[in-house]
C-alpha cells in the first residue's frame, strides 16, 4: 500500500524520505507432486515377485507407453503387497512364483486408454490383443472402463511361471503379431505357465471359467484363482489375470500420481 502526506497551506514541505528499494515481490512454491498415501513399490516389500510392466513399454494393446507410466514399476497399497507376500509364499512352496503385469494404474492412464478408443484409426496391435473382437466395443463389454479399480491402488494383473523361471525373449517392435487366442507355443514367448490366452487377451477365451480351454491352462488359472483368493483376493470373470484386495483402504478413491518411486513413501 502506498501512502500519501500532504503539508498544509502555508507551510514548507517536509524533506522527502530516504527512497526504499520495493519489496521482492512473493513467488509461490512450486506445487508439489501428488503422493500415493500408504503405497510402497512391491519390489521393496518383495523382490521375489516378478514383473513385466507392460503399460511401461510398447507390448500392450495401445502399442506404446501408457500415460503416467514414468517407471516400470508395481506400486501397491501397502495391505495388498502384504496380501501378495503371503500368495508369493504358498506359490513357491508348489513350484510356481508370481508375475505382475500391471498394479497401481493412475487416472490419467484410464484416461489415455478412452482417448484411444475413440480414434478408430490405431489399431496396430488388434492381431495379437482383440483379434476377433471390434475396437468400439472394448468398453461396451467390459474389457476397459473408466474409473478402474487399479486407479485405487490393491487391483492387480498377474500370472504364473515355473521356478526355475524360464527366459522370456525381449518384445520386438514391428514383428508380425500372432492372436492372443493362439496355443501357448505360437503366441508371444511369455514365460508364464500356459493360461489359455496371452495378457490383456480381449476375447471371451479369457473369461476365468471357459470351458474351452485346454485343461492344463484351466488348472493353472483354478491354481492363480485359489493361491490369490487365499490370500484374500477377488477375480473379475472376464480376465484370468485381473484380482482385487478385498479389504482394499481406498474402495472410493482414485488416484492420479505417476507410476514413479517419487510417488509413495
């Protein structure tokens, strides 16, 4: 605020005052980045359990990094890595460890696959993730949604592999994609045991109770279903893959921090 004096008639005018440098004017802080409260990075609770993040790369059924994927990792709330000790536990105790494909999925995420969808246009990887199946009606039937419970951080999606783990060749742009429907020795070389369909397989082949599957892969998807249901788990019927906690801390919140260490702690 700047103040004025003025003398009164008659009088002279008071020495002017010493000029003051202006005062710096105030920056704000910059904001901080969102923080996940109660999260942990799966590896720190477990470095046992696998991962092949495929949101952080380009095997997915977008064909590139997925937005707020910054590093390829599973964050977790801190009661559902605890729940997936106890499955990695009674896994290895039968020969078998877990692998994650994705966990903590942030909203922005959610919001780059919607985006997708509605630009019919890319589609350069429905050969091998919705090959029999249109690209508008991922949504219609399930397949996709937006909120998504990994957005609240105890969802999951996740396989099997033998132990010893077998090699799993690199992903390789630009080669010739084959059906996530095909048998296990055509489809991508994923080093899980055989599920009856690949990852992120768009087809009814991958409802958890198809009777068409081979019965080896039905036993291994009632071995996933039974180790994570143990462990208090829920499976959502029309992906092998997909569990949720169920005493999950955030049932109503959806978060959009970056998959980045940065995020929790």
């Amino acid at each position: 605020m700047l103040a004025a004096s003025i003398g009164g008639c008659g009088r002279s005018s008071p020495e002017p005052a010493p000029s003051t440098p202006p005062a710096p004017t105030p920056t704000s802080a910059p904001a901080a980045a969102p923080r996940l409260p109660g999260f942990v990075v799966l590896a720190d609770v477990d470095p046992r359990i696998l991962t092949d993040i495929r949101y952080a790369g380009a095997h997915n059924f977008v064909g590139r990094p997925i937005a707020g994927y910054r590093e390829p990792l599973c964050l977790l709330t801190r009661e559902a890595a605890e729940a997936l000790r106890r499955a990695q536990d009674a896994a290895l105790a039968g020969g078998h460890s877990l692998k994650v494909y994705d966990c903590y999925r942030p909203q922005p995420a959610a919001e780059d696959f919607l985006a997708w969808a509605k630009r019919p246009g890319e589609q350069q990887m429905k050969g091998e993730f919705y090959p029999r199946l249109a690209k508008s009606a991922l949504f219609d039937q399930g397949y996709l949604g937006t909120p998504t419970s990994h957005s609240r951080g105890s969802t999951l999606d996740l396989t099997l592999v033998d132990v010893p783990t077998p090699s799993q060749p690199p992903y390789a742009p630009g080669r010739p994609l084959v059906p996530c429907t095909a048998p296990a020795g055509q489809r991508f070389a994923d080093n899980s045991v055989d599920m009856g369909t690949g990852f992120d397989c768009f087809d009814s082949l991958a409802h958890t109770d198809n009777p068409r599957v081979t019965d080896s892969a039905r036993e291994n998807r009632r071995l996933l279903r039974r180790l994570m249901t143990d462990a208090g788990f829920v499976n959502y019927d029309r992906e092998w893959w997909h569990y949720r906690y169920r005493d999950e801390p955030y049932p109503d919140t959806y978060f959009d921090a970056p998959v980045a260490r940065a995020s929790v702690g």
